[in-house]
C-alpha cells in the first residue's frame, strides 16, 4: 500500500495488487484500526476501483493514517484477507448477494461511438454486454451508482473528453472496465449505450438502493423502447414524500411559522450535513459557506451541533423537536437575495453572508437589520433579503432551525433524511427548493428570548463577525492548494500553470462543483491516453478532465470520479470557493502542508504580504533527459527554485533578487539533493 494526500483532511490509501472485490478489505482494516485506537480522527472511508479514501476531522488524524500506513497497514490487511477471513460479498453486508436483473433498450448515443472503439458491430456490443457476469463491486458517485465488474467483460473504454453536464437517469453506461446505471439525472463522462426503467435508487423502498455491493447483475435487451426516468421519479426529493427519518409529531409545532411569498433564485434547507454515508454514495452536502451559517445560528442562539459517533451508518444521527440533531440546526441558504417571507408566528431570526442585508417590512415602517443580529418577530410582518455585494450565498437563521417545508397541513414535512435535512442537489435527497406559497415549520428551543419590545425597536446585541475571509468577486479570490495526490500525471509546467493563471468561473457552476475556464492544464507523455479507475473525491479538489478545464468541487460533490486531482483547496479556504460566483476571478496558490502546522491550524485567509512568504510546493513534478530520453520526476520545491534561480527563468517575475552564480546554485543543488533523498510517504 501507498499513501498520497488528499488535502489536509484526507489520505488517499494505493492498494496495488488488490482487485475490485478485495478493496474493502482495506476499508475493513482502517475501521479495525480506529477501534483499537491506531488511528484517531478518522471520520469515513470511501473504497473504491483501486484505492480507499480516508477522511478526518483534522490534521492530526491525516497524520496518524499516514503513520498507520506506512508501518501496520500491510500486515493488518493481509489478516483480513486470508483465505475465509471475509465473505464473496462487502464485508459487513447484512444480506446475501442477490441477482438482479434490469431490463434495457440498446439506443443509446454513445453506442456506435463504443462499437468503433472496440471494433465490433453494434450488436455485438449488445450481446457482449447482455453475456457479461456482472456484479456490483462498489458504489460511489451517486447514490444507488455502483460499479460494476465481470471477469468475461475484458474491454477497457475511455471516459468523454469532456464530461456532460447532465445524464439522464436510467441511463445504461460503461467507462474503463466497470458497467452502471446512473441512478438519477446528473453530470457524467461516461460512454451511454442504453436507458432502462429500473430505479437504482429509491427513499421510498425499505432497502433503497435496487443494486448492492456483491450482487449479481443480468442485462437483457428490450426491442421496444423504454421511457425516459426523471429524477424525481427515483429519489424522494420533495418535502411530502417517504423514506425518512421522521421527528416526533407529538412535540412539533402544528402551525407553520414563516411563509414563502418570494423564493429567489434559489433557496435551500442545510444543516451540517449528513456524514458518515459517502460508502454508499452519498455525500456530506451542508451549507457552501459553513462559517456564516455558524454565525446565523449562534446569533439566534441555536446551539452547535452534536458530536456524532464515526461512521454514523448504523441507526443514523438522532433528530429532536427543537430542528437540531448532530446535524446542527438547519437554516435557509439563499442565492443572490431576492428571498421575502411572511411571518405567521413570533419567530427570532438573523442573517448572515458574504454581502448581505436583512430588511423587515410591516405597515408601519421599514427597517434594515446589520447581518448577524437576531430580531424577533411578530405576525404579519415581512423578511425581504438583499444581496448587496460580492459573493454569492447568504443564511437566514432561526430560532429553534428549520424543521422542513410543506403544505400549510402537512406535517410529514418535519423530518430528517438520512440523519439531516440538507438538501443534496446532486443527488436530490433531503428537501426540495423552495417556492412561493412554501410553509416552513420551525422547532422549539429553550432558553430566554429577547424581550417582546425588541421585536417593536430594534435588534439583540450584535454576533461579532470574526471571519477573515476576503469577500469573493472584490478582487481575484486567492484559494491555497495542497498538491496531489494525482499531480504527477500532469506536465511538468502543469502545476505552474494552475498558480500563475487568471481561471474565471464559469455560468455552469453550482453546488456540485465550480468549472473553471482558462489556459488548459496538460497531463504528461506517460498518462496523456491513460484512464484513472474511480477513486474517492473530497470537497476542495481540483478535477482536470481532458480537455484541462479544472472542476473545483464544492459541497455536493460527487463521491467518486475518474479524472486526476492535481490539487485540493485547504479546508480553511473551502467557505470563500463557496461565495465564488460566475464570472468571479480566481487564482490559487501551493502551499506546503507544514504550513498549517502541526495541529493543522491553516489561518482562515491571509494577507497579500503573507501570500508572498507562503512555503513553496514540497515537490515539483519535470523531466529529466538522459540519452535523448525524457523521464518524468519529482524533486523538492526547494531544489525547483534553486534551478529557477541558476537559470534566471523567474528573473521577470522577481527582477529585484539578484542572481546567484552557478557555483552558489551547485551549493544549493547539492544541500537540497541531500534533503531529498527520503522521499515522503
């Protein structure tokens, strides 16, 4: 096994010579390890093709794997994988391997695109498909999305150049050695070759995923054609809808608390998010910008979230009547203002946000409150949020959190899904958007309130607005980035290129992930036609498909992808990439990952003097000729930049530092050559 860094928060565990079937052995290991307390902070684990992600909750956890690895993990692995250590199917899988079988018609727009690649007929691609055994070997992506795999299936296929921006559910797939479904309308880059009906994924069945790890997976072609499967139609998606976890009705208000009259552009419910679920495809979600969403709720006097035990699959994180639970109290996240709401009953609420301000109408008169201050309100008066400046999100919080929204009767509304009430875009779980006419219901907290002539003059004290954070769009918003794990598959100009350029997001951003437009960053020789088998993906990373136009993932990111990560964004930094905007200007900066310290206490931004001290990269991927031949390597960042120096490359970018002489650089070569000859884990 090797170990790469995924960020500051996780480690992307290699585990070479272990096949598909095998990987959760891995898994197995790590989560035996964190009980026996080998490892500490660990949060999740995510295997999948080649490689098992492993998330913390801090710096000193990424450490404690990284050791882990680099001393125990190959003999604790091998314990598990003896001959009858684990099942056929995923350890620790509560049911036995099913065979399922879905129903297909072959029409799919990538069908011939596939038959030419392989140099077969279009038929013969249907009836290689229809004999191959397949079975699930892991999920990831989406939830219900699981990669499949059979021994008779021998053909490899590349992903799209340039991924879709939306896949229609239902839509029968193939990428590199694996199968699927997708199980809802998402963005994809794999080959379609068909549609079904089957629903991979359903809140409303007891087991909702139709597909699970270790079964048996038979297609059979249909001559008629199949409808089109919407989204909605595979995953409960609305307030009203199954397959929840349900608050307690008995101590939840009867009456709804606030009403929609104006949703804005978009408006969803968030809490912390649901962890502990990325196994199975589904991701955290939870609010772009959680430091504003932390600010809303304390200035209301929600308290923070729970603590919540590791892993959190097996009853799921507790709920209560006051909408808090590990969760964390949800709040309303707003797009660029425009949001009005009627009051219905005495509510306390306050917001929060890159640029934002809260106005309260009522007959008498209308009055601007600063962002972070609670306000009580009565009946009948009006919330109007404005957006006034850069940035995109804004919160609105309330006293008690968001329990749900739902007709003016329907109480069904007031529930979690899968332990949380944030809304997951990508997948479609949780709450839906709000529209007008919308009821929110709001839970019930103790504790002493403002008093009643508050809601008549004024505001409560003030929340201080600590963050440090840069307003987004101002100026070019600067994100530092750890590099890896896959920065090696890059040109040796590639990382470079990432820090130095102007990217610009672009107008087909969202919560899933912000697209970026700008000089394309190129893969090397050795992986310019190579595919990545799916590995798991974390918040903050830099995606580059072919066509080099990086992705940046953002909270409703997918659990896996196929393309290489050349960096992720450090955690500090995530809340500011969640107020980028189209047409906002970014830029990123390497950093070390000693910068953060040994607790991992990365500042929440810097200054522009700071940015100019920050470490330089740890290791700089180039080519090395020898005998006309070119290899490519790594060497220390230091080193890099002794070279630079030596050959006077960056002597327009620094005209003030005044050249060393070859015999100076030699010195250094050498001093840097000598540091380098351990390389890291």
């Amino acid at each position: 096994m090797h170990a790469r860094l995924m960020g500051d928060r996780a480690v992307l565990i290699e585990c070479v010579g272990v096949s598909p079937g095998e990987i959760n052995a891995v898994a197995r290991a790590v989560q035996g390890a964190l009980a026996a307390g080998r490892l500490t902070g660990v949060t999740e684990t995510v295997p999948a093709a080649r490689t098992v992600l492993v998330c913390s909750d801090d710096w000193l956890g990424v450490q404690s794997v990284l050791t882990w690895v680099r001393e125990r993990g190959v003999g604790e692995v091998e314990q598990i994988t003896k001959p009858g250590a684990i099942p056929a199917h995923r350890p620790g899988a509560v049911t036995q391997p099913r065979t399922v079988d879905i129903d297909v018609a072959y029409d799919g727009e990538d069908l011939s695109r596939v038959a030419g690649l392989l140099g077969m007929s279009r038929e013969a691609v249907v009836a290689a498909h229809g004999a191959a055994a397949w079975r699930a070997a892991f999920g990831g992506f989406a939830p219900g999305f699981m990669y499949l795999s059979a021994e008779d299936w021998p053909y490899r296929l590349p992903r799209l150049d340039a991924p879709r921006e939306r896949v229609t559910a239902g839509s029968v797939a193939l990428a590199g050695e694996f199968a699927a479904v997708y199980p809802a309308a998402s963005p994809g880059g794999w080959q379609l070759i068909g549609r079904t009906n089957a629903e991979l994924w359903n809140l409303d069945r007891e087991e909702p995923a139709l597909v699970r790890p270790g079964d048996a997976v038979r297609f059979r072609a249909m001559r008629e054609q199949v409808r089109a499967i919407g989204s909605a139609s595979v995953i409960a998606s609305g307030g009203d809808t199954g397959g929840a976890d349900t608050a307690d009705a008995g101590s939840t208000p009867a009456e709804p608390a606030l009403t929609v009259t104006r949703p804005g552009l978009q408006t969803l419910i968030q809490d912390d998010g649901r962890a502990g679920y990325r196994s199975v495809g589904v991701t955290a979600s939870g609010p772009m910008d959680r430091a504003a969403y932390a600010r809303a709720n304390a200035a209301v006097g929600n308290p923070p979230s729970q603590d919540t035990a590791v892993g959190g699959e097996s009853a799921g994180p507790s709920v209560n009547a006051a909408g808090g639970s590990a969760s964390g109290f949800a709040a309303l996240e707003v797009v660029a203002g425009g949001l009005e709401l009627r009051v219905e009953r005495t509510v306390t609420v306050a917001v929060a946000g890159s640029a934002v301000t809260l106005e309260i109408h009522d007959a008498e008169a209308h009055r601007s409150v600063p962002a972070a201050t609670a306000i009580d309100l009565l009946p009948g008066q009006c919330i109007v949020l404005t957006h006034t400046g850069p940035g995109m999100r804004d919160y609105l919080a309330v006293r008690g959190g968001v329990l749900g929204v739902g007709a003016q009767a329907n109480l069904s509304a007031q529930r979690s899904w899968l332990g949380s009430r944030s809304s997951d875009t990508l997948s479609g779980i949780g709450p839906r958007r709000l529209t007008t006419g919308d009821a929110l219901y709001v839970g019930n907290i103790d504790g002493p309130t403002a008093p009643a002539n508050e809601a008549a003059t004024g505001a409560h004290d003030e929340v201080n607005d600590t963050s440090e954070l840069q307003n987004p769009g101002a100026t070019t918003t600067v994100l530092r980035v750890l590099p890896g794990p896959r920065d090696d598959w890059f040109a040796p100009d590639a990382l470079h290129t990432l820090s130095q350029a102007a990217w610009t997001v672009t107008a087909q951003s969202d919560r899933v992930g912000a697209r970026l437009t700008g000089p394309a960053i190129e893969r090397d020789t050795e992986h310019s036609e190579s595919e990545l088998p799916s590995e798991g993906m974390v918040r903050g990373a830099l995606q580059v498909p072919p066509d080099g136009q990086p992705v940046l993932f953002l909270a409703d990111h997918p659990v896996t992808g196929g393309y290489p990560v050349i960096g992720v964004v450090v955690d500090a930094d995530l809340d500011l990439a969640g107020q980028l905007a189209p047409g906002d200007p970014v830029r990123f900066e390497w950093v070390h990952e000693a910068a953060g310290g040994r607790d991992g206490a990365w500042p929440a931004a810097q200054s522009q003097a700071a940015r100019e001290t920050t470490e330089r990269p740890a290791w700089v991927p180039c080519t090395l000729e020898i005998d006309g031949r070119r290899h490519a390597i790594r060497v220390p960042g230091a080193l890099a930049a002794a070279l630079d120096r030596a050959w006077g490359e960056d002597e327009t970018e620094q005209p003030q530092r005044p050249q060393p002489s070859l015999a100076e650089a030699a010195d250094e070569l050498i001093v840097n050559l000598v540091r380098a000859i351990r390389p890291p884990v």
